[in-house]
C-alpha cells in the first residue's frame, strides 16, 4: 500500500461510500475503511479484493468518541493522501425538538465530531504539504428549514468548517472539497418518499465525487437542479421565508 493510490473513507458502511469503494477498487486503490460496525463491510472486503485485488483495511471506529481519534490515526501504518468523510446521521427531527440528546447526537455526529478527526488529519497532510480532505456535507445546509433545521444546522456549520478549511489549507498545498448532495438513495432515506427527478443513486454520486477530485474542485452540488434550487431559496427574503411552510 502506498499513500498516493490509497483513500481513507470515513463513515465506510454509508451507501455513498460503500459505492465509493467499489469505485476507487476498480481504479486500483487500496482503503482504508473507517466504521463502527466493520463486520458490515466483510462481504464487500472480500468481494472486492477478490475481483480487483487492491488491499482493503478495515478499521472499528465510534466517530463519537472524539478522545480515541489521535490513536486510530496512530495507528495506522500510513495515512492516505486522500479522506472523504461520509459519516453522517438524519436523526428524529420531531424528537430533537424536544429531546436534547437527539438533537445533539443530529449535532455531533454532523458536524463537531468529524470536525475533531478532520482537524487531526489536515495537520497532519498540512506538515507533508500534501493531501484532499473531502467532507460530505448537504443542501440542507444551504438554510435552515423548519423541516429539517436540527440537522440542516450542523450541514451548515460543517460547510462552513470546510469552507475555512479549504481556506487555511491551500498554503500548505491541501486540497479541501465541500460536496452538497439532494437527495440520494441509500439507508438514510429509505423511510422517505423521493421524488424521482431529484434522486441520485450512490453510484451517480461516488463517480461525481472521484471527478471532483480528479479536477480539484472546491464545491460540488450532485445535482445542477438541486444547485438551482437551493439558489431560489436562498434569495427568498426572510419576511416571506419564514411564512412558508418547508
Ligand atoms: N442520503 C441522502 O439523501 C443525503 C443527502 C445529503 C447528504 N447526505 C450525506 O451523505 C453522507 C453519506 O450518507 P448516506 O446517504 O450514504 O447515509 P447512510 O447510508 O445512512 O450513512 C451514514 C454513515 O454514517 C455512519 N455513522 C453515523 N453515526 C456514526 C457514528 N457515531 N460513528 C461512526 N459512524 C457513524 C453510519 O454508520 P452505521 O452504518 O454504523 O450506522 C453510516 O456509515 C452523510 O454525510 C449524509 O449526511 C446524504
């Protein structure tokens, strides 16, 4: 295993990433899969390396325990020059309304956990002037919808992170990529009725993501329709956002 054809994928039994892997299996790279429930990701382990024949670690990780993230990095035998996170929790918006532990659990798991591994890793690609950090973040976090806001909340402040991460990095030759999905097709959606028109599948959205990188993108909206509408409702000014009903 080499550091430059390796990806580090956070949140590994996440559908978009589980399709990740089977992308960057295929281009040959070996992984290193980060989840809390590795024997989830047995059968892919094997599947893949038997037909592509790249290494795949997998390593048991709880992104909530933020003070065991320095020793998982330590742990490794190297680190990837590329890390997307794809971790993520929907939660019960309904009970985090009135239950603090959802909604910190929505908070945590969103945003100021990943921000404790992502730090560790970015100083470490910072002193070896090289790296791509990709974060999955979402449209919800493009404003707060009194739908989802608990959850579109903690997007927010994760883009934002990313947004001044990609700042701070670019001296040290960091690459540091936001991706905004709309909806897409995995576990984290399957209790929802999905408009066609506005659905990705995983695979659609792992290829996005790996040409993103490819081309040093710093921003990507899966879909130009999802772009296009999160601009509309962005604009809309706040005196009749918050009469309407999203
Ligand atoms: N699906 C969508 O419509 C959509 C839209 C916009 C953005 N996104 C974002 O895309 C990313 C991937 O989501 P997905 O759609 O592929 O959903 P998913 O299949 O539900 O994946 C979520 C992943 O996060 C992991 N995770 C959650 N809490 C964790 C914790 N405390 N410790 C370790 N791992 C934890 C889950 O692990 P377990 O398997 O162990 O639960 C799972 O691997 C997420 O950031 C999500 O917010 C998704």
């Amino acid at each position: 295993m080499n550091p430059t054809n390796s990806v580090l994928i956070i949140g590994a039994t996440s559908g978009i990433a589980k399709s990740l892997a089977n992308e960057y299996s295929g281009l040959k790279y070996d992984l290193i899969l980060l989840a809390r429930n590795v024997n989830r990701l047995k059968p892919l382990q094997s599947d893949l390396q038997l037909k592509y024949g790249n290494n795949i670690i997998l390593v048991e990780f709880e992104l909530l325990e933020t003070n065991f993230h320095e020793k998982i990095l330590n742990d490794f035998s190297f680190l990837p020059e590329t890390t997307i996170s794809a971790v993520g929790y929907l939660g019960n918006h309904d009970l985090a309304l009135t239950d603090f532990n959802e909604a910190n659990k929505i908070l945590q798991s969103n945003f100021t956990a990943i921000v404790s591994l992502l730090n560790l890793i970015a100083n470490r690609y910072a002193s070896k002037g090289k790296g791509t950090i990709v974060g999955i973040s979402s449209v919800a976090g493009d404003r707060g919808r009194m739908s989802n806001y608990i959850y579109g909340s903690a997007k927010a402040g994760f883009s934002a992170y990313l947004s001044g991460l990609r700042n701070r990095m670019y001296n040290h030759n960091v690459h540091v990529i936001t991706v905004k999905p709309g909806f897409v097709d995995t576990r984290m959606t399957e209790h929802l009725t999905l408009p066609p028109l506005l659905t990705s599948s995983p695979q659609h959205v792992a290829r996005k993501i790996i040409r993103a990188i490819q081309k040093k993108k710093n921003m990507l909206y899966i879909s130009s329709k999802w772009k296009w509408i999160m601009n509309l409702i962005k604009i809309i000014p706040e005196r009749i956002f918050k009469k309407m009903k999203l």
